[in-house]
C-alpha cells in the first residue's frame, strides 16, 4: 500500500508508455512544456470537465472526479463516469440517494486519433482500478472517445491490460525512488514531443550511440578474427 504522498498521477502513466525520459522530465523533474498536441489536448479536457453531474433515466454521468488507488499508488482527475443502472443483483455499486445498482463506466477523451501502443487503454484502465477498489465493484469496460473522428472506442480491462497497467505504475514508482531520469534516445516520436526542447534528444542521447559505438567495434572484432580487443 502506498500513502498518498507517494502516488503518481494517472496521466503518468501514459507518458511512460510513451518515453520513460519524458515521464521523469514532467513528473520528476517537473519541467512542462505546451505543444500544438498538449494545448488542444488541454482545452478539449476543460470542456469537458465543465460540467459536473447529469442523470437522465437509467444513465448518471459525472465528470472531473477525484479517484485514488492506494493499492497501485495512484490518483487523478476523470473526464467523464457513467453509471449504468443495472438489474443484476451481482454486479455494479451502490450509490448513495439510490436504491437500485449501478453499472461503473468510465470514458476518457483524447484530442487525435487511436494510438499503435497501448497507452491510452492503460491510462483508462488505471482509472478503472481505482474506481473498483473506491466503489468495491468490477469492471469490465470503459471507453475512449476520439476527438479526430468523433468516436468511441471501446475496451474491455482483460486480465492482460490490467497486468500491464499494475506493471506500468509499478515501474514509475520504481524509477521516482531511484531520482533518476533514463537517458534519451532520439527517434521518430521525438518530433511529436512536448519537452523536446527541454530534453534535447540528439545532444543527451548517449545510450543509443554508445550502444551502436560498441556494436561496430564487436562487428569490426568478429571480422577481423578479433585482434582488435
Ligand atoms: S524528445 Fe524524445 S527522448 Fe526526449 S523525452 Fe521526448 S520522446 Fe523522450
């Protein structure tokens, strides 16, 4: 169990996923910088943190909720829950002021378009592993909407996200105990990065090119019968 001066924010999560260095600069180092991606990013989540509470019928929906894991040693901010109500006596929550069960939903908005990785499952999964250990409740799906094609896009939290999301959160806390922030590593996702100015890839990515320094001096070892070494 984690207290609450060691949890790490869910949006970390996804920035791990995306570079661990850039992780560490925002969140360990505190260094945040806007980019074209982040700003419309930004605006798109306090639209939709305007408003708070809606019931209409079967369906509740709050936005902008605190939730927290200490299990996982996570908290933050949601963009929108849905509560479904439901007939199945075995499934859902209780909320308070109703006396039927409520089917746990949560949706989390993304300003482009489906990601080839899985960071974007795994921040909503998180969000989902704290929503079942607040409500005392299982669930099984939750939804990203889109803004690049206005879509929702559902995902079911299988025992294989939820592994990588426990695993995910698990590694960040490992890495702001040790205070260290990875090297970088230049590479094609650096053009779409926020802290690229910050982090300067191509003058600190040290690890890439001393793993390539090495690779051509073994290569060069091998095919000359090693009398290099
Ligand atoms: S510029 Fe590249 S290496 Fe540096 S933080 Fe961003 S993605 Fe990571």
């Amino acid at each position: 169990m984690y207290s609450e001066d060691q949890f790490i924010q869910l949006s970390a999560l996804q920035h791990y996923l995306f570079c661990p260095r850039q992780c560490a600069l925002a969140y360990l180092e505190l260094s945040w910088s806007e980019n074209l991606f982040t700003a419309e990013g930004r605006i798109m989540h306090n639209r939709v943190h305007e408003g708070k509470f809606e019931k209409r019928g079967d369906l509740i929906q709050t936005r902008g909720l605190w939730i927290s894991s200490a299990r996982l040693g996570l908290s933050g901010q949601t963009d929108l829950i849905e509560f479904h109500r439901t007939d199945d006596q075995d499934n859902g929550t209780r909320l308070p002021g109703y006396k039927s069960r409520w089917k746990v939903y949560p949706v989390e908005f993304k300003r482009g378009k489906p990601k080839s990785d899985h960071s974007d499952e795994v921040q909503l999964c998180a969000q989902a592993l704290c929503l079942e250990e607040m409500l005392e409740t299982t669930i099984a799906e939750g939804a990203i909407f889109y803004g690049k094609n206005k879509r929702r896009h559902a995902v079911k939290f299988d025992e294989k996200l939820r592994s990588l999301t426990e695993q995910t959160a698990l590694q960040i806390h490992q890495m702001f105990e040790s205070g260290i922030t990875p090297k970088a590593e230049f590479s094609k996702k650096c053009k779409s990065c926020s802290l690229y100015e910050i982090c300067l890839p191509k003058r600190t990515g040290t690890r890439g090119a001393v793993k390539r320094y090495l690779n051509k001096i073994i290569s060069e070892s091998i095919t000359s019968g090693g009398k290099k070494i």
